[in-house]
C-alpha cells in the first residue's frame, strides 16, 4: 500500500457500528480515530472497550477531532441525510449503511454534494462484496447461466425488529443490491404486499416481486416472524441453475446444470383438452447433469468493504459502494412502499433521480 490509512470516525455503537469499527480498525487502508454516541450505556461501552479512540456525544465534536477525514454512519436511515450532509459539507468522506436515504431526493442531493465538494460517499451495501455474490455475476456476466429466468429469494429469522423500518426497508435492500450488481439491467416495476402483526404499525412479513418487462421475474420473501434463519436466492438460467445459502458454511454457491429444454416441433396451432396431455410431454424434457460448488474466498465481506472504502478515498476507484447503487436501490423501496399503499398493485419505479448523473 503506497498511502496512509484514511482516518476515520464511527456514528453510531448500536448493532453495526461495534462490526464496522472492528473492520475499519483491522483493515491497512483506514484507521478508527473516533466514536460517536448519542446514548450513555454505550458510549460508555464503547470508551471501555476503545480505550485508545476519542469517545463523544455530539456529532459536531467528532468531526473536530484532528485529522479527521472520513466518517462510517451506522445510525437509523431518518439520520442520514442530515449526519452525512453535515459531514460531506465539513469536507469528509462518508461511508453510509443501507438503506442510504429516506427517499431518492436526499440521496441524489448528497451524491450531488459529494461532487461539489469533491469528497467521496460510499453506500454499505455489504453482500456485494461477499465471494459468492461476485461469483454470481461472473457466472450472469458470462453467460454460464444462459437466458435469465428467475431470483428468488428467502430472508427470513426471528428478529430483528427495527424501531424505525418495516422488513421491506431493513431486508429488501440486501436483494434490491444484489440484483442492481448481477443483473445488467434495470426493473420497470415492483408489486408488494405486508402483514404487521406486533401492533407497531410496521410490517414484519412480506413479499414483493420485480418485474423486468419480458420473462425474467425477481421475487423476495422477507420475514422477521420465521422461527429459524434462511438466507438463500435461487437464480435459474436456461443453461444453469444456481443456489446460494449464505447460512451454509462450506458450499455457499451450488451450481446446478440442470434445467428444462423445450421443443417447438410439432407445435399445432390450438391444444384440445384431448390433446394436452401429449402436447406438453411433446413440448418439455428435463436436464438433469451435474452439482458444482466452486471454491470461494472466505475474507470477511465487511473486512473487504473497509478495505475498498479507505483504497477508494485515496484513489478514486469504483467500487461496489457506489452511491449510485444506494440511489437505485432507494428508488425500488420507494416503488414497493408505493404498492403497499396501492394494496399490493404493480407500480413503476422510477428512475428520474438517477437520470440526472447517467452519462
């Protein structure tokens, strides 16, 4: 590494601010200088803990510490626009947790400040940094899978409840990036539907589907009420077929080359009840070949996301933290908060915050 570590300053010692600080403190390419805490007990924590790093309050106090350069939020999404366009204004890097914004106007004002100012944001859109989700779209990008015909998605567990988002807003945000990265195109749409079920006015089961506009469908199960972790998507292809579980320890991505294949031979113009049956057997056989599990990287996702962000500061590259992405993925929330509103109706998203920042 031919800089020095980009110092930086965590907001927020709740659930995800103690991993993100362990990884920027680990990683070569930045280096934890600060805390901020709004709440006593853990601000306490976190100076019993980190002794070494300077421990505050107020916002403005972190960003006054010496040397600061960057700042990692890791608070409640109605406190991210205002903490990173404070920080983005005094002239720092922000590295955000998902979702990046309420709505796609806060997040297109602030990738426009971050321009203006010449300063870097970066989106913790973590699973895209995770070995199994690049090995799915360097499968996708490559043409291994064939013609995309469906993802599907399983993210369900016992907890945990979020005060401030309903399941679509917490969960939907790790498939709504997936699918940005691995599919080299956008939605049109988006169709949700919810439950509440403790009383909080905030949903804690539901399902939303995303249209492309031809054959390929996404589809997402999100349930904080399930009595054990699932974490699996199904992507299927005309060629291909892949599973990942992320829960699974070993085998994470299991490539199956099995699949359908479907004869036009014969085809008569109308089907008869009489004739149905031998139409379809006509029509489709099935591939059955072999189960393949490549071997994966185990490097901690959140490790390697520190790592990019601090080599991103100082260099500029892309990388999968690009705001645009947290953009996109706020416009697809946007689209299903809209549904549920509609009573699970499809509605387009839209994309006119982007618009203005596409070449």
């Amino acid at each position: 590494m031919d800089f020095d570590p980009v110092r930086v300053g965590v907001v927020g010692f709740g659930y995800w601010g103690p991993k993100l600080l362990r990884n920027l403190i680990n990683s070569e390419t930045t280096a934890a200088v600060g805390i901020c805490e709004v709440d006593e007990q853990r601000r306490t924590s976190a100076a019993r803990l980190h002794p070494s790093l300077v421990v505050v309050e107020d916002f403005d106090d972190l960003l006054a510490i010496p040397g600061l350069e960057a700042v990692a939020i890791a608070t409640p999404v109605h406190t991210h626009y205002p903490l990173a366009s404070k920080a983005v204004r005094a002239g720092k890097h922000v590295l955000v947790t998902k979702p990046f914004t309420e709505t796609t106007r806060e997040a297109a004002d602030l990738i426009a400040l971050a321009h203006e100012r010449s300063v870097s944001i970066f989106v913790d859109h973590t699973f895209l940094f995770t070995a199994a989700v690049r090995k799915l779209r360097e499968l996708v990008c490559a043409g291994e899978l064939g013609t995309l015909l469906y993802y599907d998605s399983t993210r369900i567990n016992l907890g945990l409840f979020q005060s401030d988002v309903n399941v679509i807003w917490d969960l939907a945000p790790h498939d709504f990036s997936i699918l940005d990265f691995v599919i080299p195109r956008r939605p049109l749409r988006i169709a949700a539907v919810a439950a509440c079920h403790a009383g909080n006015g905030l949903a804690d089961v539901a399902y939303v589907t995303i249209d492309y506009g031809d054959a390929f469908l996404a589809h997402c199960h999100l349930n904080w009420l399930a009595p054990m972790k699932v974490r699996t998507i199904l992507v299927g292809g005309s060629r291909r077929m892949v599973r990942y579980d992320d829960v699974e320890p070993d085998e994470k991505i299991r490539i199956y080359d099995r699949g359908i294949e479907v004869s036009h031979a014969n085809r008569s113009a109308t089907i008869t009840p009489d004739d149905r049956e031998g139409r379809y057997q006509t029509l489709i056989s099935y591939r059955t070949g072999d189960i393949h599990a490549p071997w994966l990287d185990r490097t901690e996702a959140l490790f390697l996301e520190c790592r990019t962000f601090g080599r991103s500061v100082r260099t500029g590259e892309p990388s999968a933290g690009d705001p645009l992405i947290g953009l996109r993925v706020v416009a697809m929330l946007e689209a299903a908060t809209r549904s549920l509103q509609e009573q699970g109706a499809f509605v387009d998203i839209d994309w006119s915050a982007e618009e203005a920042f596409r070449p």
